[in-house]
C-alpha cells in the first residue's frame, strides 16, 4: 500500500515496527502516532484506524480557536488525549 498525505507506511525489514504514522502540523505544533500492524490486527485495519483518527484530528484542529496563530493549550491537550485514545 502507498502512503497518503501526512499518514506514511513504514515495512523496513531490518526494524520491529511495521505499520502506518500519522503526522500532522497545524499553527507550529505537531501531532504523530504510530499504529501498529500487530496492534490493529493487520495492515488495512491500522491504515483505517489511522485514517480515521487523521480526519477526526483534522475537523477538531481546523475548528478550533487560536491565541497569537498558534493552538491554544486547551487544544494541544484535547489533541494528545485524542491521539493516546486512538
């Protein structure tokens, strides 16, 4: 499968970590996790997963306020629990 925009795929042979890592910047923060292949129960499910929780990270970020251009604090918080929950 091929990487899509701020998820990419990683199957290096010489490392453990097969799976996908979702990346995404917004007002000078950014947010990753890694969803693990064996943790989602293959390779389609951490991709669902992962992109699932990119379009929940994104509707949350793009509406949400800013102070001075950058995420409140409030936000960075609510993000991070989002990503631990996912």
């Amino acid at each position: 499968m091929k990487s899509k925009k701020n998820l990419t795929r990683f199957t290096y042979e010489t490392t453990a970590f097969q799976g996908w890592r979702l990346s995404l910047s917004r007002a000078g923060t950014t947010f990753t996790k890694y969803f693990s292949d064996k943790k989602y129960g293959g390779e389609r499910k951490a991709l669902k997963a992962a992109d699932t929780t990119l379009k929940d990270l994104r509707e949350m970020l793009d509406s949400s306020r800013k102070v001075n251009g950058k995420l409140s604090k409030t936000t960075i918080t609510k993000a991070q629990k989002m990503l631990k929950a996912a």
